[in-house]
C-alpha cells in the first residue's frame, strides 16, 4: 500500500516564516562572535586580543535582537512572556528542547554581559573564568536551534544527526565574517577617522584605549581561519547532500529541490557559489587575500550565503508534505 500522501498530498502550511529564520541566523552569529573573543585570553592565541573586544560586544549585541525576531513573530507580543511563565517548575516540560532553549536565552546574555566587563575592565582572570564558561552556554545557545529542527520526523530536511553540527559550523563562518568586517570598519571609520580626530578626540583616545588597533596581519590570520571553516561547511553540506540522495524516495525528491528545483538559485546560487566559493577563492587568491577591499567583499558574500542557508533550511524544509504511513 502507498503511503497517503502520495494519493492526497496535505495542503503545506508553513508554521515558521522569514523571522524565525533570522533568528536562527542572529543566534549563530552571537554564539561565533563569543567563541572567537575567547581566543586570546581562553586559548591563549595573544595577538587575537583586540579581536577579542571586538566580538564580546557582538555577541550580547546580536542576541539581544534575536528574541525580538521572535516576539514580533508572535503577532500578540506581549504573549513572549508566556514562554518564561511556563517554563518554570512546576510547568518546565524537560522533553521539550525549546523549554532547555528560552533558559539559555536567558542564562546565555547575562554570562556574556558579565564577560565582557571582566575583559573591558582588566580583570583576565575571572575574564577566562566566565569566557570557559560561555564556551558551552554559547555552543548550547545556536546548537539547540540546530536540535530543535532534527528532532522533527516528518521533515526530510531537517531531520538529520548532521543538523546541530551544520548550524554551528555555519554559525562560525557568519561568525568569522562579521568579526573581519568589524574590525575593518573600526580601523577605518572610527580608529583612524580623521573627522573624529579633530572634533572628539578626547572620545576617540577613550574609544582607542578599549577598542585597540587590529593589525592587518591579524585580519589575515581571520581570513584563514574563514577558509577553515568554509571548507568544513561545504563538508557537512556535501556529506548531507550525499545521504539524502541515496536514503528514500522522499529525501531525494527533498535534496533534488535544493540542486534542480525552486530552491536551487538559493542554493547553489547563492549560498553555494556567492557565499562559500567566490570567498573561497577571494580570500585564497595571492593577489586579492591581503586587499581589505576583497576581505570586506567576501566576507559579506559569507554572511548573504549563511542568511541563505538558514532561508532554505527553514522555509524549504517546510516545503514538502509530511508523509503519513
């Protein structure tokens, strides 16, 4: 017998739009921004130190927009406080990974808060304390997301072990890009700005002091750091891709309209060739790695292509039927 849905296809109604999409895309861009801050002074890579400034105020940054993609998302947005309410004992559901998620909502930007002052004001010791223990909370933040969609059995897209690891190593992609390009912009517009020089510069030598310069040289070391993890993303996706094709009839007609299909200039357009190979090649190329002017370039295409990815990921893997056996 034929499964049902193959006789009466189930009309599609995509309970997530474009808002839980970046959501999902502001917490990954958080969670990188907080592992790449905790470089120098978890990890011990010293010449990152100014990065690390950098991306500790990106990540409560980022998150602190996220959950509002979320409440706006709830039509009636004074309904979010609902999704404290009930998630404390006796109503806390511990099946229910996005029970575990609206805590670390909570936990997550507080730590991150509190990091950021110890690494502002001086203080490394507990800075390191709070950064090994924002590692994990980070991790767990953008890592549930990626849970919370491969749980769901109905959904050929979602519903792979690979969906947690291919959240956050995208995560850290988008990550290292918004990294580059703030560093970059901070150089040039504020750091060396000579408009700020001549009518604040007592706020500009007070901006300096917190924000030091990031050298080019390290701008490159974060390019290369890029490459690393452009190439493990097109891994996992590459991985992915693969099992879906040979696995049931159903992922394969899912995976064929990512390569063929409606979502296919999303997906090897936009997220494949503008946002992971044209940076590839920008950021490998001898004579355009060094130039800022590609950095920023292929940087941006890094950050379009993962918004793509998580665009795809969400609308597309809502797509097809549910099948009913």
């Amino acid at each position: 017998m034929e499964p049902l849905m193959k006789i009466h296809p189930l009309p599609i109604d995509y309970a997530w739009g474009v808002l839980p999409a970046i959501y999902f895309y502001l917490t990954g861009l958080s969670a990188a921004s907080f592992v790449i801050s905790t470089l120098a002074n978890v990890f011990g890579m010293v010449k990152f130190k100014a990065v690390g400034r950098i991306g500790a105020v990106l990540a409560p940054l980022c998150l602190t927009l996220a959950p509002l993609t979320l409440i706006t998302d709830l039509e009636s947005p004074a309904r979010f406080w609902y999704l404290i309410r009930y998630n404390f004992f006796p109503f806390f559901n511990p099946t229910s990974p996005m029970a575990f998620g609206t805590w670390l909502l909570m936990i997550y930007p507080l730590e991150a808060i509190i990091y950021a002052y110890f690494l502002f004001t001086g203080d490394q010791k507990k800075a390191k304390i709070f950064g090994i223990i924002g590692i994990p909370l980070a991790i767990s933040v953008h890592g549930y997301t990626g849970f919370v969609l491969a749980v769901v059995p109905g959904k050929h897209l979602w519903n792979t072990a690979l969906m947690p690891f291919l959240f956050l190593i995208s995560a850290m992609v988008s990550g290292y890009a918004l990294v580059i390009l703030a560093s970059i912009a901070k150089e040039k517009y504020i750091s060396n700005s000579k408009w700020l020089k001549e009518r604040y510069p007592q706020h500009l030598r007070l901006f300096n002091y917190h924000f030091p310069t990031v050298e080019k040289d390290v701008i490159s070391d974060l390019t290369k750091h890029l490459i690393g993890f452009i190439v493990l993303d097109l891994f996992l996706i590459f991985c992915d891709v693969i099992v879906m094709l040979v696995a049931t009839e159903e992922s394969y007609h899912t995976v064929m309209s990512l390569l063929t299909g409606k979502f296919a200039p999303l997906f090897l357009g936009i997220e494949m060739f503008l946002g992971a190979f044209i940076p590839l090649f920008i950021l490998s190329y001898h004579r355009t790695k060094a130039i800022q002017t590609w950095q920023v370039m292929a940087s941006v295409l890094v950050l379009a292509g993962i918004m793509a990815m998580r665009y795809i990921v969400i609308i597309g893997g809502q797509s097809f039927p549910v099948q009913l056996l």
